[in-house]
C-alpha cells in the first residue's frame, strides 16, 4: 500500500501533462505491440509500423480517412491543379526529407504552413472521430474545392470544442423544415449547452493594410456575423467567424485587422436592431488563421478577437473592479473554460502517452524525479544513496538544484547541470518537470492572483478561512464570520490580490 501511496504523486504528475498536451477529451489511446503502433480512435483501430511520434500517425490517419486512392490521384496532378490537401502533404515530406537523420530515429524539424495546416487537420479529424463523430458529409465538403475552406473552419472549431473538454452533436442538415446551426456542443463538466454557427470568408482578393482593406474587412465580417445570427439556435449562441486571409507582420502583435472585424461585428449588432427589439445575443469569435496560404512560411500567427452582439457580456470592453471581474467570470465558466483551452492547447501533441517531448526520445542522463532513490554525492563527496524531497530548476544557470535525505536521515544539498533536452522539457512544461505537481505561477494581474489565492484557499472549511483572515489581521473579523464559506474565500482572495498587486505598484513607483 504505501509504495502505491507513493506513486500517486507520480501519476497525477503525468495526468496534467497529458492535459496540457492533450486538452480535456478522450485520452489518446494506444500501445506498441510486435513492432507495430496501435491507435484506438472511436470505435476502430489503426495500425502502424512506421509511427513514432503522434505526428507521424496523424499523417497515416489523414490518407486513410480522406481515401489513399483518392489522395494518390491528386498527388499525380500538377501542383497547380491538386487538391490543397495534397499541396500541403507533398510539401510537408519535402520539408522533412531536409532535416531527416539514420532511419526509423525520431528527428526534429522547423514547422511551416504546410506541414501545420497538414497535421492540424489531421489532428481534428481525429478528436471527431475519437470524441464524437466523423460524418462522410463532411470529409465530402473537404474534398469539394468550393466548400473545403467552410468544412475546414468547421473541423477546426470542432476540435476547439473537443479539447476544451465538449460533447458535440451535429445538427440534422437533412430537416429543411428550419434552419440549423453547425452543432450544439455540451460542457461536460457542468451540462450547459451552446448553439455554435461557424462562418469562413472565401476571398477573391485579399484586402490589404489599408484604409480600403479595413472597410473591406469591416463589411465582409458584419455580413457573415448576420448570416449567422438568422440561424435558428435551440441555446445561447457562439458564433465563429473566419476570415482565412494572409497574416502579415509580427507574429505576436496586434493585427492590423482585428479592430476592423470588431467593428464589423458591432455593425451588424446596429443592424439586426430593431425599434423595441433586442438582436439576438451571441459570443462572437473572430478569427484569421493562414497557414494553408504561406505553406513555406515558418512561425505563422494566429489571431482572435474576443466580442458579442445583444446582451451578451462580452459585446465591448469592461472596465471594473476585481471583485465585479471575479463575478463576470464565474458567470461565464462555460465559455472562459473553451477560450482558456484555445489560448493553451494551439500545439498538436508529439507523444502519444502525454509524455515530455523533450525527453521522450534518445539517451538522456537520470533525471531530478522527486521521490526517487538517486546515487549522488554526500556531504564529503563520497557517492551516497538517497531520497530526492524537494528539488528547483535555475534554467537561466542551466543547473537543477535538490534536496536529498539519506538513509540515516541527513539532508544535503545537490547541484546538477541541466542538459538542452533538459532546458526545452523545462519550458515546455515545469510544473511536472520533476515528476510531481510544482506549479510554476506568474500571475500577470488582479484576476491572475485572485485566482492564484483561490486555488489554494477556495475549497478550505470556514474555519480554517477565519483563521487566514486572523493571521492577515483583517480588521472586520466579526463581519467576516457572518459570510458563507464561498463569500468568505472569494472575500479573503480578492483581499490577497488586491494586497499584492498594492506592494507591487508600490515597488515599481519607488524605483
């Protein structure tokens, strides 16, 4: 029993890692056996004796589902005339074949838009069908030149869903007794539910950086936004609006076409307004993704714009108080849930077990793996067997540093150099670095560190809550006593945020 104990630490570890990986659907299902790669995805299963990464199988996954057949007679046209699936898997294995080392060992290559936009439809065709459905409808649509940019934006949106941890069921396209939304999609975790409309711009020319370009952006975004929003919608409504255009300029600043499509958007909000009638209230996400555009492009962005039409909370921007932000997210969990995941989970897994890239692959020394017996070296030098307790990285040094506890009971501190793999399996993911829950935390504001503190306190007894605001030296005790557990947690974090970010602001104007 206590060397089971002992593993928990370990296994929840390797749980969040394939979360953060993998999101929150059906975990990625597969084995070695015989020198063959086994993925469940639903209710087949697939075989590879090629697959070593879960990029490789996404590859295999993408020619069985299209139709290999049908893949090898787009290959055998001109580049011109091809399908774009076929551009971009011809361009993918080119790219490949220049950072290619001995066969059968697992290399690594700079992506480009091709191989991205390859493998990112392969990767949501995948949790369709390994989380819901894949309907030969739509694979239908991918394969149409007319329809293929609206499927794919729908797939896209789909494994959004997915991996924030969503049901999906698709609307039945064959009652033309009503109008329909792509599908309704389900939180899991709590049950609410969403109607979700998806719309792509297929452009004849792309506009450009300028004041034309704007208006062109402007108009073309509040179009779409009302051709969504007159879909009958059985729940409160998500509506995705892509504009599938070129991204130019620099991959993390502010595009010049968002403020454009957030106009657009409130344009067609104006529109859809009627004398006494409130339009219909939807969160509206637009977004530009254009990979399948620079195919040789490496480090392509990808934006969105966050707002609403109606009622919705998120039409425009908000300015309050922490505790009034506290309340609008906890009265939106559902979406925040789906928008945090699209921030966090925009990498398609290279492991097919949640495991670090980094380290997954090759000969790499023994590790710092907190609770593991380690031989290192004593207090006088001499080599000693002993328990690893607690241990901190110093990427910025290269060097892990940990505490050990020998057999006889002492404690000793132990440097060790961290390796390059070491350095990338750190940044990738350093909470679970060392093999056990460590979250590394930089709360970037208020919210962040009410957050932070509510992690921590939310889910303490009353008492032991009264006793934290005792020990704060909070002035109102005998107010605080007569608050509900959840009052007094939200009342004592949003107290500790506002108390941080005080010494903080506090610090920067002294210097």
């Amino acid at each position: 029993m206590a060397a089971a104990q002992a593993q928990i630490p370990r296994i929840q570890a390797q749980e969040r890692q394939r979360i953060q990986q993998q999101g929150l659907g059906r975990p990625v299902i597969s084995t070695e056996f015989k020198e063959h790669r086994l993925v469940a995805v639903g209710n087949r299963m697939f075989f590879s004796r090629t697959a070593k990464t879960f990029a490789d199988f996404l590859v295999e996954y993408l020619g069985t589902v299209i139709d290999r057949e049908w893949g090898n007679a787009e290959l055998a046209k001109s580049e011109a005339d091809m399908h774009p699936v076929a551009v971009w898997y011809r361009k993918t294995v080119l790219h490949r074949q220049n950072y290619a080392g001995t066969p059968g060992e697992v290399y690594s290559a700079p992506s480009i838009g091709a191989s991205r936009a390859l493998l990112d439809l392969g990767y949501n065709l995948y949790l369709l069908e390994h989380n819901a459905e894949l309907r030969d409808r739509l694979i239908d649509r991918l394969k149409h030149p007319d329809q293929f940019l609206g499927a794919l934006s729908e797939i896209r949106v789909a494994g959004m869903f997915v991996r924030a941890g969503y049901k999906i069921e698709f609307e039945d396209e064959d009652d033309g007794g009503r109008t329909h939304c792509e599908y309704t999609v389900t939180r899991q975790e709590t049950g609410r539910q969403f109607s979700v409309e998806v719309k792509t711009r297929h452009w004849v020319a792309f506009p450009e950086e300028d004041n034309s370009g704007r208006a062109l952006v402007r108009r073309h975004v509040a179009r779409l936004a009302r051709n969504a929003l007159g879909k009958q919608a059985d729940h409160d409504r998500i509506v995705f609006v892509e504009l599938a255009m070129p991204h130019r300029g620099p991959v993390d600043a502010g595009a010049w076409w968002m403020a454009s499509a957030e106009a657009g958007v409130a344009a067609a909000d104006r529109t859809l307004a009627q004398p006494g009638i409130e339009p219909p209230s939807a969160i509206v996400v637009v977004s530009n993704h254009s990979q399948h555009l620079q195919l040789d492009t490496e480090h392509i962005g990808v934006g969105f714009v966050l707002t609403g039409t109606g009622a919705s909370e998120f039409k425009g921007k908000k300015v309050g108080t922490l505790r009034e932000a506290v309340e609008f997210q906890r009265r939106n969990a559902d979406f925040l849930a789906l928008w945090e995941s699209i921030q966090k989970h925009r990498e398609i897994p290279t492991t097919f077990d949640g495991s670090n890239p980094y380290l997954a692959f090759g000969e790499h020394p023994q590790r710092f793996l907190i609770g593991e017996r380690m031989a290192v070296p004593g207090d006088d030098g001499a080599t000693v067997e002993a328990v690893l307790e607690d241990a901190v990285a110093m990427p910025t040094q290269q060097s892990v540093t940990g505490i050990f506890r020998s057999d006889d009971g002492k404690r000793f501190i132990v440097q060790a150099p961290m390796t390059d793999a070491e350095l990338q399996a750190y940044a990738e993911h350093p909470d679970t670095f060392f093999g056990v829950v460590k979250p590394q935390r930089n709360p970037k504001g208020p919210l962040d560190w009410f957050n932070f503190f509510f992690e921590i306190h939310g889910k303490q007894s009353k008492e032991q809550l009264l006793r934290a605001c005792a020990n704060a030296r909070l002035p109102d005790l005998e107010q605080l006593e007569k608050l509900s557990q959840e009052e007094l947690a939200t009342t004592y974090c949003e107290r500790m945020a506002n108390a941080v970010m005080a010494r903080s602001n506090a610090q920067a104007a002294a210097q």
